[in-house]
C-alpha cells in the first residue's frame, strides 16, 4: 500500500468524511496497482495462496476499463474547473502510459512501473 493511499484514508478518518470522486479514483487507482503486482509477482497466479481475496477481486484488466470509465466521466464533471481539470489532463498522460500493461497484464509483467506510475496517479488525484 502506498504512502499517499495511507495518508488519504488518515485524512478522511480524522476529518470524518468520505471520500469525494477524486479520492475515490485515487482508492481504485490503488486496487488496480496492488492486484497488478500480486497478480504479476506471484507464480501461481495467486490463486493458492489468495483464495479468498480473489473472491473479493476484479480482474485487473476489468478495474483498469472501469478506472478508464471514471477518469472520462471525471473529466467531464470537472471540465469548467481549470485546477481539477489540469489535474485530470496529468492523470490522464499518466494513465495512458501504463493502461496497455494493466490490460495485457497476462503477457508482460511490468509491476515495477505500474506501482512507480499508480502512486503518480494517485498523488495527482489527491492533491
């Protein structure tokens, strides 16, 4: 788990608040990265060690068409907010840079550079 998604939920449990749509493209943001480096660093797959967990998962390719759904529609809500705005442009530059490697994560295992970018992605969302 990243420092910016450790400091994102201690913000929001000392301020007793939920998490606004920024934030809560940041927490998926941070599904999909430690799905993709679970998924990619382990030799089975995961399955035998993360039975239950993989009950509670999406596919990562399936987090990443949802991820890629919600930073448009983001985009649009957020678009006559220039701060918000340029903040979703960089998310965006970002994303596209590691998309093909979260939807083709069964054929070349990058983690490394899916968790450098994701916790870019997620300071951005969360600035």
């Amino acid at each position: 788990m990243s420092q910016g998604y450790l400091a994102l939920l201690t913000k929001l449990a000392s301020q007793g608040a939920q998490p606004n749509a920024l934030q809560e493209q940041a927490i998926l943001m941070q599904r999909i990265a430690a799905e993709y480096v679970r998924e990619s660093t382990s030799l089975d797959g995961g399955s035998e060690i993360y039975d239950n967990a993989r009950d509670l998962e999406q596919p990562v390719d399936q987090l990443a068409g949802q991820f890629r759904q919600q930073l448009t529609a983001l985009d649009r809500q957020y678009a006559a907010q220039a701060p918000q705005s340029a903040r979703l442009h960089q998310v965006d530059t970002t994303w596209r840079f590691i998309e093909k490697s979260l939807l083709n994560y069964k054929v070349k295992s990058v983690p490394f550079v899916v968790a450098r970018y994701s916790d870019k992605i997620v300071a951005s969302l969360t600035e």
